[in-house]
C-alpha cells in the first residue's frame, strides 16, 4: 500500500539579504529529476547575471533521490543546507534553487549556511505544503431514501465528494484515502442495508490545498 507524502502544489519564492548579498528562493514542485534541471535552466537564464545558483532536490518516496550543488560557493556552505531545509520539512518530489548576488562583503562559512537556509525557509512560508494522499476515485449510486445516511457517513469520516448528479438515483464520486476504502465500503453497504451501489473507481492521489482538492492519477 502506498504511503501518504509532502510536497508542494504550487512555486513558491522567498527572498534573504544579508550584508548586502541577495538570496533569492525558488522553489518547484517536480516529478522527474529531467524536470528539475529544466527548473535549473530555467532560473539559471532568469537571473543570467548572478554569480550563484545553488540548488537542491528530493525526488520519490521510500527511499529518494538526493542531490544538491554549491555552484561554486565554497564547500558544504549552500546546496546541503538547501537539502536539509527541504528534508527537515518532510519534503519529497521538491526542487529548491536560491541564487546569489553578491552584496560585495564575504559572509564567511556559517553566514552563507544560514542565509542559503533562511531563503529557502522563507519561500515555503506560505501554505503551499500539502499531505498527497493515495486514495481512491469511489462512485456510489443509491436511492434518494438513503441519501442522508451516505451523506452522514462520509461526514463522519471527513472525505470530500467531489461531484453529484442527481437523476432518478444519485451518484456521487468520493475521494476515499486507500486505508479507509474496505471499512468505508462495508459501512455505506451496511448503513444503506445493501441500497447502494459502490464502484471501484480510479486509484489517485489527492490533497486538501488552500484552494480546494487538488487530485491526480496515480
């Protein structure tokens, strides 16, 4: 059974300055370290004039894929404390990138570890981290008499109906979490004394997003 995750719907930015440097923050929700580089690229052509883009990601679940990059910046000063930001968050499926401009001081080692750190804490400040859960797409036709049990039913559990359609029956499409589908299933068939008609649906992820569900295949 797959397992629930963090990450980010949407870009999120964040700005550190630090004796005149610059730590602009960028952060990308990706599925592929191909997107990621794309990201890169990306930013790199944006702000063509800094002297830094650091970067770092993290990619699947179980056991992810990490990198990170200095970019030039002296060892262990930028692309790690940008890793360690995104892994102490919980974070997967993440790509971060903070570049530099030079403010014409030198920072020393721990002033660039905390600003690197501070930007990227600064971006996810902000609401765009959701839990991505597996879960199922359930259609479910019943009887009109049976409409208020279902409807308290998946009250009492919290799961949100994405859609109904009110015909000489009612259908209703449910996000049901995967972990909850065989004691959701047994109690609309014994709440409704076998009145309604629960299809498997479409296995998905989704999430409760400052916007509503956002909700993908899986």
């Amino acid at each position: 059974m797959a397992e629930s995750y963090q990450t980010l719907y949407r870009v999120c930015e964040g700005e550190y300055t630090e004796k005149k440097s610059r730590f602009l923050a960028e952060l990308y929700p990706v599925e592929t370290e191909e997107e990621a580089f794309f990201r890169l690229e990306a930013v790199k052509k944006k702000y063509w004039d800094a002297r830094h883009h650091c970067w770092a990601y993290v990619i699947g679940t179980g056991t992810p894929c990490e990198r990170m990059s200095d970019d030039g910046e002296p060892s262990g000063t930028a692309g790690k404390p940008i890793l360690e930001v995104l892994k102490g968050r919980g974070l997967t499926n993440v790509f971060a990138v903070v570049t530099r401009y030079f403010g014409g001081t030198l920072l020393g080692t721990g002033g660039l570890v905390r600003a690197y750190s501070q930007a990227v804490a600064d971006a996810l400040f902000g609401g765009a981290v959701i839990t991505r859960v597996p879960g199922v797409r359930l259609r479910i036709e019943t009887d009109y008499t049976v409409l208020g049990k279902l409807q308290y039913l998946t009250a009492q559990r919290g799961l949100y109906t994405e859609d109904v359609i009110y015909t000489d029956k009612v259908q209703m499409q449910v996000l049901v979490p995967e972990r909850e589908l065989s004691a959701f299933r047994k109690e609309v068939t014994e709440g409704t004394s076998g009145q309604a008609v629960l299809d498997d649906g479409e296995t998905c992820w989704f999430a409760q997003t400052e916007d509503g569900y956002e909700v993908r295949k899986r």
